[in-house]
C-alpha cells in the first residue's frame, strides 16, 4: 500500500518535533570536569583559591566524584583539547593553541595581571632544599652552585622570557666558577615548573661552561608532593625540589625554599566552547558538580 504524501509530511513533522525535544532535553552533554591528582602543587592552590559565593574553599568543599583526576599538566591540555565540553587548569606558562584560556572574573590570564594582582588565579613556583642540610653548609659544591644560578638575574631574565613573573628581590648575577665543579644533582616536583626548570638548565650549563660540564643534573617530575618528599629525605646534599603552590606551614621546619616566579593557573576549555569569562564561584560549583552542563553559566 502507498504512503500518501500528507502522512510522510506528518511522520517527518513527528521526527523533527521529536528530535528538538531530545535536545532540550538531553542533548548537551555534561561538563567533563579535568583536575590534577591529589599531591599536585597545581592542584592545591587551585583548590585554595576556588571558593564558593558564601567563602568555602573547594580544598574544603572536595572534589566531585567522576572528575578526570590527570597526573600531569600535559595529560590536561591533552585532554580538553580533544574533549568539546572539558574544562581543566593548567601553567599559563605550559598552555599552547590546542586549547582556549578563559578570563576569571572579566581579567585576562596575563605576566602583568599577575604583578598588579588583578588575576586572582596566580601561585609562586617555588626551589626546596633540605634545610637541615642547607642551613648546615652541607649541600654538594655542585648543588650550591646551581642554586647560586637559580637565584640569578640571569634565572629571572629566564623566568620572564617564559611568560612568568620574575622575582627581583635578591638576584645577582651568576658568574662560572673559578675552578671546576663536579657532582650530581637530582631535581624532582612539579610537572609545572619542570618546562621551566629545562630552559634554567640550559642557560645554568651555557653561563658555567667548561667549569660546569662535569655537574650532572638528572629530572624525575611527578608532583610537587614527590619534591617535597624527596627533599625532606635528602642526605647526599644534592636534592632539588621543584613545587607550583606555597610550602605548607608543616613542612616549614624540614624545607628551606625561596620563590623563582609567579605563574598565572590558567582555566582552559575546548576551542570550540563559546566561553569567553568565568567567575571564581562558578568554578567552585563546577569543580562540586553544582553545575554541570555550559549552558547553566549563562543563566547564573
């Protein structure tokens, strides 16, 4: 029997009727929220700036269950670049074009807002030493050299080529050794001060020259809490730890350390999402999963 075309038009009417109702129903996805693991640096200063409207900060509220925990800010970036609706914090210093930065209340994640603390999302990068060791004179010649270096207006002019803010208090310029330094040093902490702490290898290597050439510095970056443990169980003298949020008034006894940079926590989306700002307290709901789809930020 042949379908009259008044009942095709009234199936397609149905289709389309049907499939307009599924969209305002369901049809956008969830919020695929992307945090660091717990023991990143990231992580906890994220966590303690990120407050709610009435002032609880998420490190109190917690994380919702189902957020994509990342070991690495690289595996961030990765993943909101190939997820439409992922939202995640990362180093300005480690963003590239395969993701899009958000303002956090109307002010760009920018080295000058930063300074002038208008960008409220901002937490130091921080150089950890055994302070036993350290106040004791007994870090390896190599160590002391090296973080004779990373105290430099050399480091700072490093650190503000790399899209950081620099910390001028205390620099001096760093000059080779007079005679021939030997050693090992092992560097370990956070995934975000590590694309920065190669760039200071580098120069730190190209200033000392032939004096510096048998100093051998190896890396092993997997969270600020593995600089501080390794620092914390220093007894050679030659551990550097690296973290990306303010050494904890706990660890202050056992931990000497001193501030390198400031770096912007850049929120960071899909390219394709049409978000252009974001307010503190509606991160504090996403991250809670208060909020869970974009589109509730526009009627918030």
């Amino acid at each position: 029997m042949k379908t009259s075309k008044k009942a095709i038009l009234v199936i397609i009417a149905l289709i389309v009727a049907l499939t307009a109702i599924l969209a305002a129903c369901g049809g956008e996805k969830d919020i695929a929220v992307i945090a660091r693991t717990s023991g990143s640096g990231t992580r906890d200063a994220f966590e303690s700036i990120v407050k709610s409207a009435d002032g609880t900060a998420l490190k109190d509220a917690g994380l919702m269950k189902g957020a994509l925990e990342q070991d690495k800010t690289s595996t961030v970036i990765s993943l909101v670049a190939s997820t439409k609706t992922g939202i995640g914090y990362v180093s300005l210093g480690s963003v590239d074009d395969t993701v899009k930065v958000l303002k956090v209340e109307g002010v760009e994640a920018t080295s000058a807002n930063v300074l002038s603390g208008d960008y409220k999302m901002q937490r130091p990068f921080v150089i950890m030493t055994n302070k036993a060791l350290t106040e004791a004179g007994s870090l390896t010649a190599a160590t002391q050299d090296f973080l004779k270096f990373l105290r430099s207006t050399q480091a700072q002019e490093i650190v503000e080529e790399e899209g950081y803010v620099k910390q001028e208090e205390g620099a001096e310029e760093y000059t080779a050794p007079a005679a021939a330094v030997t050693g090992t040093i092992s560097i370990s902490g956070s995934t975000s001060v590590d694309p920065l702490m190669d760039k200071l290898i580098g120069k730190y290597k190209e200033i000392g020259g032939a004096n510096v050439a048998g100093v051998e510095i190896s890396k092993n970056c997997q969270g600020t809490s593995h600089g501080i443990a390794a620092v914390k169980a220093d007894t050679a003298g030659n551990a550097i730890g690296l973290g990306s949020s303010a050494v904890k008034a706990a660890d202050e006894a056992e931990i000497a350390h001193f501030e390198i940079a400031l770096d912007a926590i850049a929120i960071i989306v899909n390219p394709e999402n049409t978000l252009e700002d974001i307010t503190i307290a509606q991160l504090f709901d996403i991250y809670t999963g208060k909020i869970v789809k974009f589109s509730a930020l526009a009627s918030a």
